[in-house]
C-alpha cells in the first residue's frame, strides 16, 4: 500500500509538473515575438530577466538559442546552461533532468517566427531555434509524506484487528477443546446428562454433533439395561479417536496461528525500522521496482543483436560514476582484447540490466573503497562466454546479500531490490552467477554469459602506441591487452625515457597515466614534443584540475577504457574532398587512388558547378583545374575564398604543368599550392592526411 501510494504520487507530480514547464514554455515563446526581431540583446535580456521573475514557477535561467548554437537572449545565472547540447531540429517539447534541476527544451514555433525576425536572425529554418529554461523544483515533502503516513497508520490498525481476531479465535478454540475433553470425562465416568448445547467453532462441530449422538445413545444404553455395555465401551473408543484426531487438528492450527504471528511480528519490526532516504535513493529504488516488474512481465526486450562491448561500456561508465559517486567509491574497468575485436550477440537491454544491478550491490559492501569490474570473452564448454566479475575491497557482503545470492529466498527488503534484478535478468540470459566473500578480504560476484554467435567488429585501433606508466607491473599488464589491438605498442616508465622516444619516433597515439605532480617543471615541454600524435593523458581524481592546469591538455580523472583508443581514430575519417576536371578520365583516375581513403570524393565538371557544391556543403579540401570549359581556375579560387567557411581550408591547383609566373598567379589568387596531373598517389595520401590531423586538432 506504501508502495503504490508513492508511486501514484510520484507519477501525478511528475504529470503535473510536465504540463506546467510546457505550458509555461509556450506562454513565454509568444510572450517574447514582440521583441524577437529587436537586434539589441540587452533589451531581449531585459525582457526574459522581467519574465523569469515574473514566473509562478521557480525559474533559474532562461535563454534563446540559433541553429549555430548562439546565444540571442539570456537571463541572469545562465551560465548552467551553455554545458547542454541537443541535436537539431527537435521534433518538439522536452524535459531533462539535470542534477537536481529539471531543463526544459521549447523550439519556437513558426507562428512565433515571422519572415521580418528571420532575416533578422539569418535563419532559414525555424525550427531550428530553440529556448533552454532552467527550473529549480521546490521539494515539498508533506504533499506525499501525509498520504503514506495515513496508508501507514491505516495498515497497522488492520493488522492489530487481524492479531486480535487471531488471538480470541486461538482461545475460543482452547475453550472448546476443553469444554469436550471435560464432556467426554463426564461420559467416561458414567454422568448420562452430558449432552453438549454450546456454540463450537465450526472445525469442533463435527465433534460435538458425535458427542451429542454418543449422550443420546448411552442414555438408551442405560434404559435398555446392561446388555449393551460393550457398544457403550466401542462408543467410547470411539469418541477418544475423534478425540485425539480433534487435538491433532487443534495442534496444527495453533502451528498456523503461531506462523501468522510471527509473520506479524516480523512486520512490525520492519513497520518500526527508521526510514533514511534520499531522492537518488528513492528515484533508485523505483527504477528496480520498474525494471523487476517489466523483466517478470516479459516486457524487457530479450531479442538479440550484434554488440560492442567497448561501445555499451562507455556508453554506461557515466551512469556508473554517477551511481559509485555518491558513495566515493573508486571504479577501475579491466577489459578483454577479444572484446574489442568481437562483437558480440546478446540482449543488449538485460545486459545493461545486469551491469547498473552488479554496481549497485558492489556500492552495498561493507567498508569498499574501490571496485573492479572485469570483462572477458572465455571459451568454455558448449561454446564463448562472456565473464563478467565485480570485485570490491572491504569486509565483504553482509550476511543477508549473500543469503539473497546464493539461494532461492524471496527478496523482502526494497535495499536488496538490486539483488533480485540481477538473479531475474542472469536466469533471462540463462547465465551462471557465483559469489565469493571473504571477511576482511573483500567480495567478487562472476557472472558467465553464453555467447550464440560472434563476427568481428570494424573499430580502428591506431597502428602504432606508446604508453607511459611508472608502475611497472600496471604497465606490463596493460601491453598484455593492447597488444592484442595495436600492432606496435611501446613501453616506457622513465620521464626522460618518455621525452627520447616522443623526440625519435612518431606514434598515432600516446597513452599517458599521470603520477602525483611532484616535479611539474619536468613535465611542462612533453605534451608538445608529440607533434601531430594523439594525447590521450589519464590521472587520479584529486590530481586531474592539477595537471590540466599544468600541461594545457585534456586530462581524464576516469578510470581508462579499451573505447578510448578508436574514439580519435573515428574522428579522422570522412574527410570531404572536391575535384574540379573537365577531363572524365581524370575524375575515374583519383577515383580509384582515394577508394582505400577516409575520403568523402564529390566531382564536378565546371567552375560553376564546383561553386554551387561549396555552397551547399563544406569541403576541406579542394582540388581545383586550371582550364575550366567556362572559368578560370583563378576566377573560381577567388570566389571561392569569399564562400564562408573557405577561408582557411586547402585549395591546390591541379593541372599537368605550370611555369614559375602561373604558380605565383595562382598563389595570388587564393590557392595554397601546385599538384600536378598524373596524380600522385602517395602525395595525394599524404595531404588527405594532413588535413585528417588538421580536423582532429581544429586547427587550419
């Protein structure tokens, strides 16, 4: 009853508090198109601060966004605000959560947006503007707290009348029992008036009608004289028979009794437990409540699909900080090569299910400081595994976790509720699960995953890696891994060690764990001394905010995952390239150079043609044909560099020769350089490069 209370009102007040963000949200839109297409933004600002706090509800911040991400208006304390991105165009209203606070997203409708506030704004697509307003919610406890202490009290006073009725039942029974036993006594000593005319509890009535029946017929016994003393004495054996099976009923009832009581008492104790909250506690909980019921009702999606393993893990690590953050707890992930290299078919919502579970219950150790959670694709008989296993110092699991773990007993508390998710999606997966813990020790809970089918995945390691740690047995258990991934993976735990290698050989990228920042002068000229190699640094929470001020780099305080190494690889592909040839041959001819290249190839034939596809999309890279069927190739580059977004990328003039003078009239009219006609694979190859470090460092 406590339960569903709950929930019922935290539902309604999530409806309610829904309906009047968005109604708010759409009184505000027409509330500011008279002063949409005012170009002075303090005025905007003016109105939208004069409507924030105007506002029945508790709005922090408000502020008008552009398809380009600009800011067209904003409130006081709309810093928060910056932080959030969406993907455009939004399909309509929508509400996030964001820490305590709740963001709502408006896109403006076209009613709001005349043709005049367009132009002003230098927008084609409205629906491309949208307002972010922050609202603070006001946390009133008393609109649920007096529900469940009224559902509360109701409950208990239910169950004192049930104790009650139980209680008088037991004695009314005991009173029977021995009002018989004292009738049959009567009988046995020969007292012929014992019939029996009180009211029995039913179970006694059968009893009582033979005992009846027996008065009657020992009185007809007596009248007809002695000669029917042995039926008399088979009555009384008889009546003892049902007797003693009357007792034995009585015994199992009072068994019964006796069971309901303790079941009673066992609510009262945790009716009387004290109730220590959060809101993340809460909102937790009814997030395993949810997900029970749906996994109970087959209503979890259990179909099977190809996954990266890598991919889904990053994709929860910040969902899993969040979870551990709470509790300071420190999180380390522990991958398996064949785990970036497969991708596995599994069900990817459970699986996700028994990652959050297994967390939470890692969180509900005793004294855990730090947690571990191993991923590893075994062969094992009947076919792969997939092997996942938490790990956590401390003093182990308490002894009702593990109870709840390794038996069939019914989770009765809602803090074991992670316990009771996990044992539900395992036996969905059809896995094993084994638990291990040890006073003192630490805990460990394995869970092995049968694996149907594999195929290999498509992520790009880099060819070439050096890693840099000072503990020299991490270091050497991290080559065991990435040596599986990465063709060449160089070591090194000395500093200077570190600088010799960064200044003779180039790698694709470099894998630095931070030590404590003792000697940050040492330290300040390495970062740079990598050229164009991607710098991927890893360092310890409390360290992090020193290093990144130190260095000037980006500096994770995460624990390093398998994901990271492709994610900057990804980032260097696709890169857009034109080439300007009236000569088809020409056009087939780079075709088939740039087939193996991260390239996105686009063709034109003419210089009007060629205009046209750059104002329609950005390209980094032009390759432009002097004589054009009707421009200049000079013409073309001019006008060209006047195209927004044109102004820094590559523009080569592709021709099959030059003199010195048309070199220079093409460098004058905007082009960064000659490429001459056969083209040249391995030049070209090496440009497309260029321009892929160029992308990747947002540099010209």
């Amino acid at each position: 009853m406590l339960l569903c209370t709950g929930l019922w009102y935290q539902y309604e007040s999530r409806v309610m508090q829904r309906a009047q963000v968005q109604q708010y949200a759409l009184g505000l839109q027409y509330s500011i198109r008279p002063i949409l297409a005012n170009r002075n933004q303090q005025i905007l600002n003016a109105q939208l601060n004069h409507l924030r706090f105007a506002s029945v509800l508790p709005v922090t911040a408000i502020a008008l966004y552009n398809a380009d991400g600009r800011v067209l208006g904003e409130t006081d304390n709309a810093d928060l605000l910056h932080q959030f991105s969406t993907s455009l165009p939004l399909q309509g209203f929508q509400l996030h959560q964001l820490g305590q606070s709740i963001l709502a997203v408006q896109p403006l409708a076209e009613s709001v947006l005349d043709s005049s506030i367009e132009n002003n704004l230098a927008s084609s697509d409205v629906n491309e503007y949208y307002m972010l307003i922050l609202i603070e919610p006001e946390s009133s406890y008393s609109v649920w707290l007096l529900p469940l202490l009224i559902t509360a009290l109701i409950g208990c006073g239910a169950l004192l009348v049930i104790q009650g009725t139980i209680q008088r039942s037991n004695q009314q029974l005991q009173t029977d029992v021995s009002l018989i036993a004292h009738k049959l006594s009567q009988l046995k000593q020969g007292q012929l008036n014992s019939r029996l005319d009180d009211e029995l509890v039913s179970e006694l009535m059968p009893i009582k009608q033979v005992l009846n029946e027996l008065s009657t017929q020992l009185t007809v016994v007596d009248q007809q004289n002695a000669e029917s003393s042995a039926q008399w004495r088979n009555q009384i054996q008889l009546a003892e028979q049902k007797q003693q099976q009357a007792v034995v009923r009585a015994g199992k009832l009072q068994d019964l009794i006796a069971q309901q009581v303790l079941q009673l008492q066992h609510l009262e104790q945790f009716l009387s437990q004290p109730l220590d909250l959060t809101m993340p506690m809460v909102t937790r909980a009814m997030h395993n409540f949810v997900a029970i019921n749906k996994l109970q009702l087959c209503q979890t999606s259990d179909e099977q699909e190809f996954i990266l393993l890598t991919d889904v893990l990053a994709q929860h690590l910040p969902e899993f900080y969040s979870l551990l953050g709470e509790n300071r707890i420190r999180l380390d992930v522990i991958e398996g090569a064949d785990i970036a290299r497969q991708q596995l078919m599994l069900a990817k919502p459970i699986l996700a299910i028994i990652l959050n579970s297994l967390l939470q219950i890692g969180a509900q150790f005793n004294g855990v400081t730090e947690l571990t959670i191993a991923l590893a694709l075994q062969k094992k008989a009947g076919g792969n595994h997939l092997v996942i296993k938490l790990s956590g110092t401390g003093d182990g699991m308490s002894d009702l976790t593990l109870q709840y773990l390794t038996s069939d007993a019914d989770v009765r508390y809602w803090q074991q509720m992670p316990v009771k998710l996990l044992k539900l999606a395992v036996a969905k997966m059809n896995a094993e699960l084994e638990v291990q813990s040890l006073q003192g020790l630490g805990s460990s809970i394995a869970i092995s995953i049968p694996v149907n089918d594999t195929e290999t995945a498509t992520t790009v390691f880099p060819k070439s890696l050096l890693v840099f740690d000072q503990q020299t047995a991490t270091l050497s258990e991290r080559k065991s891994v990435l040596s599986g991934l990465v063709k060449n993976v160089v070591l090194s735990s000395d500093l200077q060690d570190l600088k010799l290698k960064a200044q003779h050989t180039h790698f694709d990228s470099v894998l630095i764990f931070l030590p404590e920042p003792e000697q940050l002068s040492d330290w300040l000229d390495v970062t740079t001394s990598f050229g164009r190699s991607r710098l991927i640094c890893h360092a310890s929470p409390a360290t992090a905010a020193v290093w990144r001020e130190a260095l000037r780099v980006e500096v994770c305080d995460r624990c390093f995952y398998l994901a990271r190494l492709y994610e900057g690889q990804l980032k260097r592909q696709n890169i857009k390239l034109l080439v300007v040839d009236d000569n088809q041959t020409n056009l087939a001819f780079t075709q088939i150079l740039l087939r193996d290249q991260p390239v996105d190839l686009v063709t034109a034939s003419c210089g009007a043609e060629a205009l046209s596809l750059c104002k329609e999309q950005q390209f980094e890279l032009v390759l432009l044909d002097i004589q054009l069927p009707d421009l200049h190739g000079t013409v073309v580059a001019k006008q060209m560099r006047q195209l927004d977004g044109y102004q820094q990328i590559p523009i080569l003039a592709f021709t099959a020769h030059a003199l010195v003078d048309e070199v220079d009239s093409f460098i004058a009219a905007g082009m960064n350089d000659v490429i001459f006609k056969p083209l040249d694979a391995a030049k070209l190859q090496q440009i497309v490069h260029w321009c892929s470090l160029a992308k990747q460092h947002n540099s010209g």
